[in-house]
C-alpha cells in the first residue's frame, strides 16, 4: 500500500490457514490528508487497526463454533478482520465495522487473500448515531476496552443497535476495565457467563484473556 509496510501473518482456524494482510510493525504512521486526525485517531494509536492481535484471534476461534443459526452478526472493531473472515467463511449473515479509515481498504484485501467473497462493512463511529445500520442478534468485538470511558460508548452501541433478545461477545486481553462493561451491560438486562482462555500456547493458568458473553431475553 502506498505510503505503508505491510507483511502476511498465517492462522490456522477450523482446518483453514487465513492468510492476512497487516502493517508491518506498530510505528506505521501516513494521514496526508488529515482524516484520521479529524476521526480522533492519534499518531500513537493509527496503526493498531492494521496488527493481528491475542484478543483477536481469540475472538476468530470463538466464531468457529459459535451458533449463528439465523442471526444477524455485528462486528465492532474489526480492525484487519479475522473473526468476520470466519464468519463469512461459516455463511453467516455479518456486517464489519470499524472508525479507522483504512480498515475497510484491509478487509476488503483480506478477504480476496482467502478467496471469500466481499464482506458488508460500515464506517461506524460509536458515539455517532447511524440508524441505517439496523439491529442485530448477535454483537462481537475483541481487546475494545481500553479505558474505562470505552465501556459506555459500547453500552451506547447496544442501546442503538442490538435486537431486545440479544447476544453480546467480547474477547478481552484482561485489561482490567471489563467490570465496567458487566456493569453497563448489567443494566441493560444482560446476564453475564464469563470464560477464562489462554492468548498464546505457553500461557499457564490463570489466563488472563476471557470471553465475555453476554445474553438477553429468549438467549438467556
């Protein structure tokens, strides 16, 4: 891609090795044109979106058995777009979603790099309102809390965009603010089953990444 460095990372998920396309290293910075300034999104953080991380995968091996049986599936997040590569990969009904001005760019890449077909995505900003999204049976996103304040923009999501019975997955790398989601998703009327998991091979118990499954009415 103009202006970056990218290099291929390979991830074998249910007997399938997902080829992805991701920035080279963390310190690819290029917004000539000032959007991703203008999104929010700092120097620091630009190159996040583009990088395969724990949480993420976790997330992806998640959806491979995951029942999507007539669901329609949100991502938040996406980032390079693993885990709603998966689903399209299952035939699931999945919508991709993301703030990051390229991340439409790497999903879209991605999922010719796998030989799937294009997959729906959506620039989505979540404290910005996008009615035309609809609502969906099932909301996922992996390693999103990264300050407290990231749990209620969340919760705002849900309130917009998540059907009255509902599913909510979060794949977190343990960075200490998930007690601020089960509360904003308490509140909601979601009941919480909580999965300690392993982020590498190596890892010993206790594991510090878990998924955070959230449910809602006739899913409870």
């Amino acid at each position: 891609m103009p202006g970056y460095e990218t290099r291929q990372e390979h991830v074998a998920i249910g007997g399938h090795d997902y080829r992805l396309r991701v920035l080279a290293d963390r310190q690819q910075f290029w917004d000539p044109d000032g959007h991703g300034e203008r999104l929010g999104i700092s120097s620091a953080q630009w190159a996040l979106f583009g990088q395969l991380w724990p949480a993420g995968e976790l997330l992806a091996r998640a959806m491979q058995d995951f029942d999507i049986r007539g669901k329609r599936i949100l991502e938040l997040g996406c980032g390079i777009g693993l885990a709603s590569l998966v689903l399209q990969r299952r035939g699931a009904d999945v919508v991709a979603s993301d703030m990051h001005p390229l991340a439409e760019v790497f999903l879209a890449y991605n999922a010719a790099l796998n030989e799937l077909p294009a997959l729906h995505y959506r620039h989505l900003n979540w404290d910005e309102p996008l009615p035309e999204l609809g609502r969906f049976d099932l909301i996922i996103a992996s390693d999103v809390l990264y300050e407290s304040g990231h749990a209620a923009l969340l919760g705002g999501v849900v309130d917009r965009h998540a059907q009255p019975e509902a599913e909510v997955l979060v794949a977190d790398p343990g960075r200490g603010n998930s007690a601020h989601l089960n509360r904003q998703m308490g509140g909601r009327g979601f009941e919480l089953e909580e999965r300690r998991c392993a982020l590498h091979p190596d890892e010993a118990p206790p594991f510090r990444g878990r998924l955070l499954h959230y449910t809602r009415g006739g899913h409870a």
